[in-house]
C-alpha cells in the first residue's frame, strides 16, 4: 500500500504532530504526494483545533500569502498572535 493511499497511523489516532508533518507532505508535495495546497490548509486547521502551535503559523503563512486560500491579512495575524501566544517563537 503507498503512503498516498493510507494515512500513517499517527494521523489516524488524531496526533497533532502526524496531521502537521502530514500538510507540510501536501504543501511541498513529498512522499509521493502531489502538491495541494489546500489540503495543506486542511490539515493544518485541524492540527492547530489538536493543540500544534506549529500548525497555528503554518496557517497564518498561508493566509498571509494566499496559499491555498483566500488572502487574509488580517486573519493571519490572528493566527501568528495565537501561536505567538502560546509560545511560538517565530510569530512574534
């Protein structure tokens, strides 16, 4: 079974952490995966709901640029304050 026909089991149980490193795959196309930026986004907003502060300015880049959806600075702000807020370093 490829890997883009079966998720890894740490996305299965819900691991914040599985379903991050997961959206990076689509964002940047790895793994065999073909590049989907929205996806990405997918998954990534479900991460961050888990708890990934990385997820979190993850999000915040792609509302800030565009990337998979609707260009929203002010929406990416919101994000990068919330992972800032919980310790993100790179959102300050």
């Amino acid at each position: 079974v490829r890997f883009a026909e079966r998720p890894p089991a740490r996305v299965e149980k819900k691991d914040p952490e599985g379903i991050y490193q997961l959206g990076g795959k689509h964002c940047h196309g790895g793994l065999g995966l073909q590049k989907d930026l929205q996806k990405a986004v997918e998954l990534w907003t479900e991460a961050a709901e888990l708890g990934s502060i990385k997820a979190l300015f993850d999000l915040g880049n792609a509302y800030f640029n565009g990337f998979g959806v609707q260009e929203d600075k002010g929406k990416a702000y919101e994000l990068y304050k919330k992972a800032a807020m919980q310790g993100h370093v790179l959102s300050r």
